[in-house]
C-alpha cells in the first residue's frame, strides 16, 4: 500500500529520456551523505533499505526507467531553467513547482512530504537520495530548448557525446578515481565548508546550481573545444557540487529520521 501513492504521483508524469550523474556520482553523493547521518537517522535509512542500502541504490531510480510501472518517472529528474531567469522566477517556480510541469521540483517537494508521513516508504527513500543528486547537476536544470544540453554535441576527447552526458559522466570519469577515492577526496577537500553549506536554504542552492548552469552555457558559447581546458575549468565545479548534494542530502534525511 506504502508504494500506491507514490505510483499515483509518478503516473500523472510524462515520459521524458534524462539521466543525470552516472552511477558512481550518485553513490559518491550517497557514500558522502550516508557518513554524515546520524546514528539514529542511519539506523532508520539502513532498515528501509538495507545495511549501506542507500548507496547500493542511489542510481536506482535511473535503472528502473525501462521498468513500465516507473517508466513515467522520468520526467522527475530535471527542472526547466530558461536563460535570463531572475532570483525571483526562480523562487516563484520553486514555490509554485507546478506552474511549469510536475518536475523535479514537485517531485522533490512531494516525496519529501511522503516520506515524512511514512518513513518506511522504499521508493520514496530511493528516489528522494537520487533527485537530490540531480537537483546539483546544472544541466538538470538545463535550458527547455536544448533539453538541458542533450542537443549540443561535443567531442570529448576523439568520441561524439554531448553536453549534458559530459556532465552526467565524462568529467567524472576524467577523474579517474574510484568511489573510495574521491569520497575521501571530496572529504578532505570541504569537510570545512560543511556548516556553511548546511546554512544555504535548498532555494538558496538551487540559485546556485542555476548560477553554475550559465557559467556552462557561456564556455560552450565560447566555441572552446579544448577538452583538457574544459577538464580544468569545471572540475572545481563538479567537486563542489557533488559534495553541497550530499550535505544537503544528509541534513533532510536527519531532519526526517530523527
């Protein structure tokens, strides 16, 4: 019964393909958000969904695209930020996240709602862990027209992709670390920005994320096509953002589970 109201929500979806941050970013963000749970809230996490089970599935909601009960889901892991939008569009949509479609807004905004009215609902939990990871990613918050980034094609190092799948996978990739190492390399690199992040409201990171999305837009604008510059250039940005995903995260699920 716990899973027929988030069906109902996912079903009043439509179907859109987007993916955000490969498998290893989402169980980076989880990894670093499961370490900083409380011992109480990582109880609660762990009996939902298994000892560790929050990072052994945070790329679930991904995976589970093809199955045809979630199939509409898809629509959920992104928001549509147009180009020129003001602080205050911003909060308009975030406060009114209906107003341009049930996206990643409503859906973050609805199963946080479930799950603090039933702490045990799996898919809840599951989705929850993953769309706070791509409400980080900037081109989840992409501009419409280009279905954030999906429509520019790049060359990444001698290989055809595009935009958003640099972002989702090949600037992570580029690391060339494994789960274990950039965990404790993002650890060691902002453990001292925790609190200062932990103070940001979720709308403050969303202005954030937008920020990042159009610093993007205009390098690849810039007609730059020097993949080792690009590397160079947003690395810092992706660290950061992977690791303000997993504090943000950690901080809502302490707040529902303690």
């Amino acid at each position: 019964m716990k899973k027929v109201v988030l069906l109902i929500l996912l079903c009043a979806l439509t179907c859109v393909n987007s993916v955000a941050w490969d498998a290893l970013g989402h169980r980076v963000i989880a990894e670093l958000a499961y370490n900083q749970l409380t011992k109480k809230a990582r109880k609660q996490v762990d009996e939902v969904l298994g000892k560790r089970g929050m990072i052994y599935t945070a790329s679930w909601a991904d995976e589970i695209k093809s199955d045809t009960i979630y199939k509409k889901s898809h629509i959920t892991h992104y928001q549509n930020l147009r180009d020129g939008m003001t602080p205050e569009d911003i909060e308009y949509l975030w406060l009114n996240n209906k107003s341009e479609g049930l996206h990643a807004f409503y859906a973050i905004d609805s199963l946080v709602n479930l799950l603090r009215h039933d702490k045990k609902n799996e898919d809840a939990l599951k989705f929850t862990v993953h769309i706070m990871g791509d409400l980080f990613q900037p081109m989840h918050l992409g501009r419409p027209e280009d279905k954030g980034g999906n429509r520019i094609q790049m060359r990444w190092f001698g290989h055809g992709t595009n935009l958003h799948a640099v972002w989702d996978r090949w600037l992570i990739d580029y690391t060339q670390m494994s789960q274990t190492e950039f965990v404790r390399y993002l650890e060691d690199k902002y453990s001292d920005s925790k609190k200062q992040i932990e103070q940001l409201s979720m709308l403050e990171c969303i202005m954030l994320t937008y920020e990042r999305q159009k610093a993007v837009y205009q390098y690849q604008e810039r007609g730059d096509n020097s993949n080792y510059h690009y590397a160079y250039q947003f690395r810092p940005m992706l660290d950061i953002c992977l690791y303000s995903s997993s504090v943000k995260l950690a901080q809502l699920l302490n707040e529902i589970y303690k």
